[in-house]
C-alpha cells in the first residue's frame, strides 16, 4: 500500500518553516506512511525555494511532486513558464500513473472571476490591480481567457484519461466548486470582491461531465473545509495557509485569552507581543498543523 499526501499552501516563507519546522512535517508524512508528496502551489513565494524544498523532500526519500499557486508565479517568466516549466516533477497538465488504474493528474489552474459577485470584468480588473498579490503575474489574455485555455485543455486530457479507462486523482491550486466559496455579509462584505480570483466554477463543470474524476485536492482559499461529494466526486480542501490562520494559533490566543474576539488579520501585532511564548507553543503543535492541513490518499 503507498500513500499520497497533497499539501498546499505551505507558504514556507510567510511561515518561516526553516529545516527544524520542515524536519517536523517530514515526521508527520514518515507517521503516515507517506510514499508521495505532491506539493499544490504556494508552497513559497519564489520558485527557488520551492525548488529547494522539493529536493529537500526528495533527499528524504518522498517521490515529490508539484504544480505552482499564484505565489510562485510572480518569480516565473510569463505564461509559458507558468505552463509549462521544465523540470520532470513539476505536474501541469501531466499525470504520473499511481497504480494500474489510478493517475495522479496535476495543474496549476486559474481563475475566471466567475464566484465574483460583481459581474463587470474591467471592475474586477481594477480591484485585482489594487489589492490583489497577483497583479505583477505576466499572463497571455485576460484572466477569463487563460482559465478558458487551460480548460480546453484539461478536458483533452481527461478525455484521453477516460478512453484509457483511468480513475483520476486531480490536484490543483484554485477553487474548483461555489460549495468552498464563503460569501460574507455585513461589515465583512467587501472581502466577497476577493472571491473573483479565487477559482472558477467552469472547471467544476468540466469535471462534472467526467465520471472517472475520483477526487480533486485543492487549496488556495487557506479555510480548511469537510470533504464534500458533488457529481460522485471527492472534493478536499485543507491548505496549510498563513500562520495567523492557524488552529494552533487560534488555541494560543484564546487560551492565553490575549483577545476578545478573535480576527486573524489583527493577530500579528498579538504574536509580535508574545512572541516566546507563542514560538514555544507553535513547537509544541506544529505537527497536529501539519497533520490537519494536507490530504491523504491510499493507492
Ligand atoms: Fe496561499
Ligand atoms: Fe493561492
């Protein structure tokens, strides 16, 4: 039996996951028997040090995958080194065979803004070139042509992988299904302008045509949610995410009752304040961390 864990988000700079807290996450996939770690994007904020932890994870022995998230991409050289980045472990739009039936197949997906509640393309646009970390990526079209491109794409592929009669495990970065879109109310209103770059639900609507489509792992959202099942699919959802979002983090403050009420955008001040404290209890509970914020498959 050989395992597969999906990670991503990992955000190893953000994070500062150095060799200690990396050594920590390698003890967690020895635990679990992990034969293969397929790493779904974000996994740092430059190509180099994905690369670096890539051959980290080799070095121990892992079969180590990947695609990229938005994060890595503003290190990238446009489009065609977004798609289709030389290296042999870097999975876009290609499958490795897991077993005599299964494939794991990768891509770094896009978004087409269609979760956004805004229907205006050029507003959105706007927003994005504002707020947004993704308005330095060099891309060929607009955002809803790059998400059409790579579906067209995708669907050539799954074709292929039905005629060859093969169950699918699909990573990618991007939210394929609305079921993992939050839409907020009230004073919290202006984050749904975000929900735009998130995903597309037109590749939740080519995978709904597929039946051999097993389970699709996917991140970027940082909300870990239940698995839910849409069309006899599998849709998982457990990114690592930013350390102020974590649970262990969320424990720290709560039970150190260093807040009221607990917002993870005003937390980092709170840490900066304890930090001691909280670098010894992120020790102590990093590897429950680790364990929550991946997928786990058996093949
Ligand atoms: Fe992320
Ligand atoms: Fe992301």
């Amino acid at each position: 039996m050989r395992k597969l864990a999906i990670i991503s988000d990992l955000h190893a700079d953000i994070n500062q996951l150095q060799e200690a807290e990396l050594l920590l996450l390698v003890e967690v996939l020895q635990d679990q028997a992990v034969t293969h770690v397929h790493l779904a994007g974000d996994t740092a904020n430059h190509l180099q040090q994905l690369l670096e932890i890539v051959m980290f994870l080799e070095q121990q022995a892992f079969t180590v995958t990947y695609n990229f998230g938005n994060h890595e991409m503003p290190s990238l050289a446009g489009e065609e080194e977004i798609e289709g980045f030389a290296d042999a472990n870097f999975l876009n739009q290609r499958w490795l065979p897991l077993n005599e039936k299964q494939v794991l197949l990768s891509i770094n997906g896009w978004y087409d803004y269609s979760f956004a509640l805004e229907k205006d393309p050029a507003k959105i646009l706007r927003t994005k070139n504002v707020y947004w970390y993704d308005r330095s990526i060099q891309r060929s079209g607009s955002d809803p042509q790059v998400e059409a491109r790579i579906l067209a794409e995708l669907t050539v592929n799954l074709t292929k992988l039905a005629a060859a009669k093969k169950q699918v495990i699909l990573a990618t970065h991007f939210v394929p299904k609305k079921e993992f879109i939050v839409y907020q109310t009230g004073k919290y209103q202006r984050w749904n302008q975000l929900n735009a770059f998130l995903g597309s639900e037109k590749l939740g609507a080519v995978l709904d045509q597929f039946n051999h489509v097993q389970q699709v792992i996917f991140g970027h959202t940082h909300r870990r949610f239940e698995d839910k099942l849409i069309h006899g699919t599998r849709y998982s959802c457990r990114p690592f995410g930013y350390y102020y979002e974590w649970q262990l983090t969320r424990d720290f403050v709560l039970k150190n009752h260093l807040v009221e009420k607990y917002n993870p955008l005003k937390i980092r001040t709170i840490l900066k304040n304890n930090q001691a404290a909280f670098q010894t209890y992120r020790k102590k509970h990093l590897k429950a961390e680790f364990a929550q914020g991946m997928t786990l498959i058996e093949y």
